[in-house]
C-alpha cells in the first residue's frame, strides 16, 4: 500500500467543560433571557438539582461559581437560599465554549444576522403568544429604563451591558415566539458571538435612545404581522448596531448581497 501522506487539516483545541459550569450555564442562560431576575430566589438546592438532574453537590460547586461572579448570593438559614444578585454574567459563564473568532470575522456573523434574523422576526409575527409579546415588551421597558437614567450623562460600561441586556432580551423572546427550539438555539449562540459588538457599539451611539427607539419599532412591527415592515424595522435594528460598530473599530464592514433577486420575492 502506498504511503499516505497526513492531512493538511488543523483542529481546533477542545475546551473541556466540567459538569458545574454546565449547570452554572444553564442557570445563566435563564437569567440573561428575563427568566430569572434579580432579588428572586432560586427554589431550594434539592429542588433545583432534581429539576437541573444533577447531584446537589455539583449543583453546590456551580452556585460557587455564580457567587464568585457576584451573579448569586448564597444566604443561609430558614429564610435564606440561593438568590440572583446581578444580571451582569461574564462571558465565560454565558454558555458551552465557541470556537475563537478572529475580529476580522465578525463581518460574517453580522451578514449571518442579516439573513436570519427578519425571517426569524417574520415567523414569530405569525406564531407569538400574548407572553411572547409581553417578554418583548419587558425587554423594551428594560431599554427605556436605561436611557432615562443616563439622558445627561455618556452611558458607562454597566449602562452599555444593560442596553445589550434588553436587546439579548427582545431577541431571545423573538426567537421563543417563533415555537421552535433549534432557532431559539441559533439565536443564543448568535446574540453570544455579538456581545462584545453590541456592548462597543452602544457606547459609540450619539444617543442611545436611538437604539431603544428601534427596538420599539421591532416590537410595532411584529405585532401588525406586515411582513415588509417587519423587514424595515428589522434591518433598521441592525443597521444602528453596524454604523456603530464600523465607527468603534474605524473601518468599514463587509456587505454583500446576501438574496437572489428572485428569492427575495418569496
């Protein structure tokens, strides 16, 4: 047999992740969507490790290292437990580790927004519940908050985590109000990939009002259920993020065409 020579291929390192940052993933998750808000209580450590399936000292080392993020307060004795203190997660406890994305690829999760997320918009138009609407509401109540609490002032780093907070938010109940879990999915490893954009990109805003008022528009636009202007709102939506974006980093993003004219009738 002749010899063959090895592929050329390189893989990527693994990121071995234990089982506490699984559980500790998974009560993040719940927190960044709105579940789960600050000053509310978990339910008790042997409720949560059978609703989680895991041992209640895994679940232990997991609420250690959501206290040493100061995203949870353990308080012991009858009145005490586990309760969320911040809705501020690190990014290594916001989910399973990504692959690294060199900055030059944010262009293509940007292009990959553009293409997913008005069709994702289109069908939770058709799909949403009077809870999806109200979670998108909370997200938008959440923006308005914020703008309000720095409309004199250049938002700090911590107004600019909120501001993104409300837009994971809206996203998040967009995708749920769809009815399908695979797109709920694609939208959190997607709205992952864009937190350091998001986050940049609201500080580079003139006026962050900017950025609650398209949600609000997102928000109109889905629930008349047109599907052009659920388009416009959208990719006005994302339009903001991108200028911003192309201004933080001083260079201009790639934008091809992403639709065939013909299937842009469709």
């Amino acid at each position: 047999m002749p010899r063959i020579k090895p592929t050329r291929f390189v893989f990527q390192a693994v990121q071995l992740v234990r089982p506490c940052e699984v559980v500790a993933y998974r009560i993040t998750e719940a927190i960044r969507a709105g579940d789960v808000k600050v000053g509310e209580r978990l339910p008790s450590e042997q409720s949560l490790s059978e609703q989680l399936g895991v041992s209640r000292p895994t679940l232990r080392e997991a609420t250690k290292l959501l206290a040493q993020a100061g995203v949870v307060q353990v308080l012991p004795g009858s009145s005490g437990g586990i309760f969320v203190t911040s809705e501020a997660v690190p990014p290594e406890l916001c989910g399973y580790p990504l692959p690294n994305l060199p900055l030059d690829d944010i262009d293509s999760v940007l292009e990959a927004r553009r293409l997913f997320e008005p069709r994702v918009a289109r069908l939770a138009s058709i799909y949403a519940t009077p809870t999806d609407f109200e979670r998108m509401r909370d997200a938008v109540r959440l923006s308005e908050a914020t703008v309000v609490q720095f409309k004199k002032r250049k938002i700090t780093q911590a107004g600019a985590q909120v501001m993104t907070m409300a837009s994971t938010r809206f996203n998040i109940a967009v995708a749920r109000a769809t009815q399908n879990t695979m797109i709920v999915q694609m939208m959190e490893v997607m709205l992952r990939r864009l937190e350091l954009v998001r986050t940049l990109a609201v500080r580079e805003l003139s006026d962050i009002a900017l950025s609650t008022r398209t949600l609000h528009d997102s928000l109109l636009a889905i629930e008349s259920g047109d599907p052009d202007q659920i388009d416009a709102a959208t990719l006005a939506r994302i339009g903001l993020l991108e200028t911003a974006w192309e201004q933080a980093v001083g260079k201009p993003l790639r934008r091809r065409a992403i639709l065939p004219s013909a299937l842009k009738r469709a």
